[in-house]
C-alpha cells in the first residue's frame, strides 16, 4: 500500500506541473546563478539537476553566473582586498585579468561539467564571444575601475546554442570597441541577456528569500512588487546595497519585454522547480 501511495503521489505531481510544462516548452527561461547555491555541494548539484530537467522538457534554459565568492577568495590568495562601491566590485586592472580567468576560465568549465554529469548538454560563453556583449565604462558618481555598463547583447551565439538544444552558460564579462575587458554585474547582464532573447521568465538567485521590508524579519518577505513602486521602496531603504542591482536589472528586463522577472532563495533545493511549476510561486515577483 505505502508502494502504490507513492506511486500515485508522483503521478499526482507530475500531472499537477502539466499545465506549467505546456507554458514553458519552447520558451527561453535566464537563470542567474550566484550566491550560497554556487558554494554548497548539494545545492550546486539541485541546481544542475533542476536545470537539466528543464532543458529535458522543452524549456530553452539560459545560465548566466557570477563568481564573486571564489574571485574574492582568489584576489586574497594573491595578496590583494576586495572593495565594493554601492554593491558592485570596484575592479582595477589586475581585477580585471582575475575576473577573467575564475569567470570565464574555472567557473564556467565547472559548470558545464557539472551540467553533463546531470545528464545535460551544456557550451560555456562569455560576453567576449563573437563579441556577445559590448560595452563602456560604467558612469556614475563613483569610479569603479574597470566595470562595465552593456551597450549591446548579441544573442545569435545562445540563439545558435538553444537550437541545437545545448543549454549555454555565460560568465559576464565584456569588451569595448578597443578590446579592453571589463567585469560586468552578473545581475545585470542576466537582464540584457533575457531581454535580447526575448525571455519569457528571468529568474534571480540570491541568499535570502526575497525582497524583505526588514532584513532581520523573515516573515516580512514582499511577495510582488509592482515597477511604480520601486522608487518608494529605494527612498525608504528597503531596497539597498547589494539588491540595487538586482531589483534595477528586475525592473530592467520587464521594461525590455521579459515577461516575468522573480528573485527568489537559491538556498533552497529545487526552488527554480518551485517557482516556475506552482501558482504561488517563490520569492518576489516583480510585474509592471
């Protein structure tokens, strides 16, 4: 009996996510990879298993990590401290070449075998390939050294990589017209990515559950956050430091065409399958 109750549990479960298969399949879906999930062994390998799952059924899944815990950690081994301006890295000319090497170099490989031990087939990019991602110099108030601001995505590599149904991982650095490499938010390039493909989910990974109105409350998650409302949120310091780029590159990629755009606790296993296969959902929703 405790044989056929299982049985007809999983069969419950896979008829339940029916309706979320038939709306995914075919559809371009950017995870943003970083955080704890990248770290964690078992998370890392939820992560993997989620994506080649996805990949499996249809959906045309686009990976798009960061790396910041190991470029800090490998930075430190060099003798060198990591800055940070307004959440973003503050990288001068050796960063650059460090970024470079863990991002496109370690991390990316890393990531590509894992997602064929899974059962995946996987290609790794970055922004430098066939010149995906040009950019500048990011402005602002601060300098922040070599740091990139996007000016194009070409997605035709990806697009190229989907249709042969590879699923691709891209670690975010870029180039000016010059050459030069610059280190670019891993949030923010998931954004441009998923609007150059015309996405239909762009899905944020972070450490904790959402947006929270008090970082020290974990019941005080926003579960939706509509675009008129950032601005309230930003004066009032809910939305601050490090998820200023993560809520902007939201806000970014809805404004852009991507249908949805959710952050959601990448410290839980399986939380990608829990947020696309279930009507409640994961984490923040924004919508326009």
């Amino acid at each position: 009996m405790k044989d056929t109750l299982s049985t007809s549990q999983q069969a419950h479960v896979l008829i339940s996510a029916l309706p979320y298969i038939q709306k995914y399949t075919g559809r371009v879906v950017v995870v943003k990879y970083g955080g704890n999930a990248m770290i964690n062994p078992e998370l890392k390998k939820a992560v993997m298993s989620d994506i080649v799952l996805l990949s499996l059924i249809g959906v045309r899944v686009v990976l798009v990590h960061g790396g910041g815990p190991e470029i800090t950690d490998t930075l430190k081994a060099l003798g060198k401290e990591s800055r940070f301006v307004n959440g973003l890295r503050y990288t001068d000319a050796d960063t650059a070449e460090v970024v470079q090497m863990v991002l496109a170099g370690k991390i990316n490989k890393d990531l590509v075998s894992l997602i064929t031990q899974s059962g995946g087939r996987a290609l790794g990019f970055c922004g430098i390939d066939a010149g995906m991602i040009k950019c500048k110099k990011l402005s602002g108030d601060a300098d922040l050294g070599f740091v990139g601001e996007i000016t194009s995505v070409d997605p035709t590599p990806l697009a190229n990589a989907i249709y042969n149904r590879y699923i691709p991982v891209v670690a975010t650095v870029g180039t000016d017209e010059n050459g030069q490499v610059y280190n670019i938010n891993a949030d923010t390039a998931a954004a441009e990515i998923a609007a150059a493909l015309g996405a239909e989910n762009l899905i944020m990974l972070t450490d904790i559950r959402g947006l929270m109105r008090d970082i020290n409350d974990p019941d005080s998650m926003i579960q939706e956050v509509k675009l008129s409302e950032v601005a309230g949120l930003t004066e009032k310091g809910i939305i601050s430091g490090g998820m200023i780029p993560k809520v902007a590159s939201c806000v970014n990629a809805l404004k852009n065409g991507v249908k949805k755009a959710v952050m959601i606790d990448g410290r839980i296993e399986h939380s990608i399958l829990i947020e696309m296969f279930s009507d409640e959902g994961i984490g923040t929703l924004f919508t326009k």
